[in-house]
C-alpha cells in the first residue's frame, strides 16, 4: 500500500487538461450507471458548523476505482491559522478490495472541486461561446478552493479568460496574486458587488454562514456555486437554467438548491446533471440563458482523481511503500 501526502501531490503536478478529462471520462460512466455512490453521512457535534463527512464510492467503467473519503470541515480553522479542510483517500482495490493507497491531504479534494468546475465550463466554451468570445471571470472567497480555481482557469482556459477579479473578504496579498498571475489578467476588488458586475464567469468559493447574494442574474453568465450557501432564493428563483452533480446529495444540508426546493418548489426534474451535458439536453440552446452549477461534491470523482494520482505515483516512485 501506498502512502501520499500533500508534498507528493505537490510534487506529481496538475495537469488540468488530463485531470480534468478524467472528470469528463467519470461522467460518462456516471451517464452509463456503472457506479455505486452511497448518500453520504455527516458527523457532527458541539459546534453545528463543524462536519466530518464519509464518502464512499465505486466508480466503474473505463476507471474502475473504488474507496472512500473521510473529509473534515472546521471552518472556525481559519481563525486559528489552521486549514479549513482535512481529508483522507483510501483507495481499494475494487476486483479484490485491498488496500492500495492512503491519500493523506485535502489538497486532491481541491484538485477534484476545481476540474469538476473546468468540466463544466469546458462544456460552456463549447456549447455557449464557440464564436470565440473570452470571458472575464470573477472569484469571490479565495482561500485555497479559490486559488485552484484561479489556477484551473488560467492553465487551462488561459487564451479564452479575459479578466479575473477576485474578493476576498479577508483580503488578497499581492505576492498571493504574483504566484499565480504571470500575465497580468488579475485584478483585486474592494467588493463582491463589482466582480458580480464585471463577470460573465462567477464561481464562489467561501465559506460564509449566510447569504448575500440578492443581485439578480445576468443572461448570457455562468455562475458556479461551490460555496453552495452564497446566494438568496430569489437569485435562484430567477436563474433560467440549473445544473447538480446529484439531486439528492445537493438537496439537503440547507444548500441553495434545497432552500429553492423548500422555497418555491424546485424539483429533480426541472434541473440538468453533469450527464446531460454530455448530450442533447446540454447546453447547445441556452447559450443566451443565465446558467447556474451547483456540486455538492461527489466520491466518485474523488475516486477517480485519487487513482490518477496513485498510478502516477507508482509509475514516477513517489511516495512512501507501506509493507
């Protein structure tokens, strides 16, 4: 068994145009039902805001891959100078069940959260903006799911970004921005209101224990809610299309998508999966509509990135060989 840490993954790389065609790859086995993905459980005690949460999953078709992540939330961890999130991959083998891999770090979390959301602006470029148009982008929250992002943007989207503005409520240092920006596209606000106004590609990614979100939504914008607890329900009430990774794991938890089913009867049938972009009920005739993602997160794309990852650390003999 193999044992990773944040430094081998570090040093492994992210190549965003392989990680996230694995994530396309996941889909349409997703599509094909060659999967089995549990509702995963929340543990929680003392403080409500804090979380430790099991995902178990198989992922089956080209991937095979199966495990499970045990990821802790603590978002009082900021204040303490400590990470948020702290996460473990197990990956099994799924023909035997024996264990190949001990993933020890939040950061393939991260990784996953981030090429989930290049899948699906991937497919936006195509379905939406094929006359060429660039796009300015816009993060709100940048912690290190914010970072990511901007990373995933620029790496594999760069020709077609235009400008990226961030917020952050605790505010963006300058040698943070350097680290990531070599062409100058960035640039920091002094408020979430201007890069609302200015993106016609918002992804959130905070972890803001209300929402503030009260703009209407814009046609012919993309917005991901990674943060899932950003928006009002009149925003989402207005969106014209939505899309979820899966219904019944982003509908709970008092996720945006389960305050609008609550709120004005949003329903599983009147949303988009990440399946249905792979076909006729993709995106193709929404491109002048406001589209909305919502992903909860699902363990069979931590699976999949987890067993990228471990056979690339097989192949380059990274990593720590347990007997």
């Amino acid at each position: 068994m193999r044992y990773l840490n944040e430094k081998n993954i570090t040093d492994l790389g992210t190549d965003w145009d392989e990680i996230i065609d694995v994530i396309g790859r996941s889909t349409e086995v997703l599509r094909c039902e060659d999967y089995r993905q549990p509702l995963k459980p929340y543990l929680r005690y003392h403080d409500p805001r804090n979380r430790i949460i099991a995902m178990p999953a198989y992922l089956g078709g080209s991937i095979q891959s199966a495990g499970i992540k045990w990821i802790a939330s603590f978002p009082g961890n900021i204040g303490k100078k400590l990470p948020r999130a702290h996460s473990v991959v197990i990956l099994n083998d799924p023909g035997t069940g024996v264990p190949l891999a001990v993933i020890n770090t939040a950061l393939l979390s991260g990784i996953r959260t981030a090429a989930v959301s290049g899948f699906v602006i991937e497919k936006y470029f195509q379905e939406c903006c094929s006359n060429g148009r660039t796009l300015d982008c816009g993060i709100v929250g940048f912690g290190p799911i914010g970072q990511l992002h901007l990373q995933m943007l620029l790496d594999k989207f760069g020709s077609r970004i235009g400008t990226v503005f961030l917020y952050d409520l605790h505010g963006i240092g300058a040698d943070i921005v350097r680290k990531y920006d070599a062409d100058g596209k960035v640039v920091v606000m002094d408020n979430w209101i201007d890069v609302f106004n200015r993106s016609d590609l918002l992804i959130t990614c905070t972890v803001s224990s209300f929402r503030y979100i009260d703009l209407p939504p814009e046609k012919n914008r993309l917005y991901i809610n990674v943060s899932l607890r950003d928006f009002e329900v009149d925003f989402m009430r207005r969106v014209d299309v939505i899309i979820v990774d899966d219904w019944e794991e982003v509908c709970r938890e008092d996720t945006d998508i389960e305050r609008a089913h609550k709120g004005f009867g949003l329903k599983r049938d009147q949303v988009l999966t990440m399946a249905d972009l792979l076909d006729a009920k993709g995106l193709s005739s929404r491109s002048s509509s406001s589209i909305m993602f919502n992903p909860m997160g699902m363990a069979i794309f931590d699976m999949a990135i987890g067993k990228y990852y471990f056979e690339r650390a097989v192949s380059r003999r990274i990593g720590l060989e347990l007997i």
